[in-house]
C-alpha cells in the first residue's frame, strides 16, 4: 500500500507540462499551481497518517490544481477519523466498497506525486525504498475525491484517496510485508492515459485502467531511515541513496 508520498518539491512548470502540452495551458496550470500552500513548503517525505495536502486534479474540473487533503471522507462520516483507513482504495473493489463507489463512478482524480515510499523486510529489519519516474517526471496516480461537510463548523473539506494495485514484479520483491495482502502499488497512469480516468468511459472500460505500471519506467533507491530516531524527517537529503550491503543486489539495482 502507499502511506509515504513525496510532492510538490519540483517547480510548478514540471507539473503543468505532465498535465497540458498546450503552451498557454502551461503557463495558466504554472501560475496556478504556484498559487497553492503546498510550493511553499515542498513534502520530501510524509506520512498519509498525517492526513498532508496532495496536488489534485478533479473530473468536474480538470484543468485546475487543487489541494485536497489525504484520506477520503465519504459525505456520509460523521467525522474525520475514518480518513485513517481511506488513504488507499484497492482498485478491484472502489466500485462496490461503501466508502469509495459513489467517488469511483463519479468523483475521480489525478493525484501528482514525485515519489512513493515503501518498506522491504527481510530478517527483522525494515529498508526504505523511494520509487519514482526514470525521466524525473511526475507520478500522475489514479485518485478518487469527496467533499465532506463539517456539520459543527460549515466547514467544506475536499478529501482524496490513491487508487491501488497488485504491485509490478519489482514492486512484488519490494512490498513484501507479511502482514499485506500481497505486494501492492499505486495506479500510475501515463501522462497520455491520464484523462481516460477522468472520463465518463463506464466502469468495465475504467477498470482496464487499474493495471500494474511498467517496473521498467521506474527508479527504485533504497534510502535512509523514515521513521525512529534516525529518520530525517521533510528535508530534501531523504532522496539520496543509502546503500545497505546485507539487502541483495536485485533489490538496490
């Protein structure tokens, strides 16, 4: 599953060119992106227990980043504390799950992330591995989205999930904890597939979508401890390699 996300730490024109090709387009989506919280404080790790602010791109507004918080609310809670168990969304159920198939059916997302973090166990011991594009571009991840309404304050608050997927070969060695279901990731979406989610095409066809994503269009690097008294915690040195000598050559090539 994915709990630890890095986002927002590259500048707003890498992002607006993953989402437009169109060069006015582009410059809008920069001047807008730029405009969100989340460029002012760049997330080079966090943990989606911490429920941060995601950069969003909505079906009902496609062209225009937003910043929801992650965890989806389903308009039903009666507070926040099910968003602990909605930062992910397994991809086979999202259309039968109560929690998220009003949101599959017509409330979906684009989520833009630069990094994913998961965790490799092997004797006792837990390694950091950061897993993002080869070419530095965006990780554009097939998302859902809710509004929920705060009924003591008024408050609106738009609310988003990662659609997840049985985990790629690498991603099978990786995401090997003994207490998942099996080896899972994030649905990546190329950047020309990435309004396909957001269409009206039905369910049968937007479930051909939720695919493993090529393990070869991916970096994976082992990096430095991400929790515990080690961890660096949201500065950008979390991107550099460590390499652990007892983990085997296939897991940190």
């Amino acid at each position: 599953m994915c709990y630890d996300a890095e986002t927002a730490t590259r500048k707003a024109l890498n992002y607006a060119k993953h989402r437009n090709d169109d060069e006015g387009a582009i410059d809008r989506l920069t001047k807008q992106l730029q405009l969100l919280d989340l460029f002012s404080q760049p997330l080079y790790h966090v943990s989606g227990f911490a429920h941060p602010k995601l950069i969003v791109f909505t079906n009902k507004e496609p062209m225009i980043p937003r910043a929801f918080e992650w965890g989806l609310i389903p308009s039903w809670a009666k507070d926040r504390s099910i968003a602990k168990q909605t930062l992910n969304a397994r991809g086979e159920t999202i259309f039968e799950k109560p929690s998220f198939k009003t949101s599959a059916n017509n409330k979906r997302c684009l989520i833009y992330l630069d990094a994913f973090y998961e965790h490799h166990h092997q004797d006792g011991k837990t390694y950091p591995f950061r897993i993002s594009m080869k070419d530095d571009s965006p990780l554009c991840i097939a998302g859902l989205w809710e509004e929920w309404i705060d009924k003591e304050t008024g408050e609106v608050v738009p609310t988003c999930t990662i659609v997840t997927t049985v985990g790629n070969s690498k991603m099978a060695a990786i995401h090997n904890n003994p207490k998942a279901e099996g080896p899972r990731m994030p649905v990546i979406l190329l950047k020309e597939r990435q309004d396909e989610w957001l269409s009206n095409s039905g369910e049968e066809y937007l479930k051909t979508l939720l695919q493993p994503f090529d393990e070869n269009l991916l970096r994976y690097q082992t990096v430095g401890r991400l929790k515990g008294k080690d961890q660096l915690g949201n500065v950008q040195e979390v991107e550099n390699d460590v390499i652990y000598p007892e983990l085997t050559r296939c897991l940190q090539s």
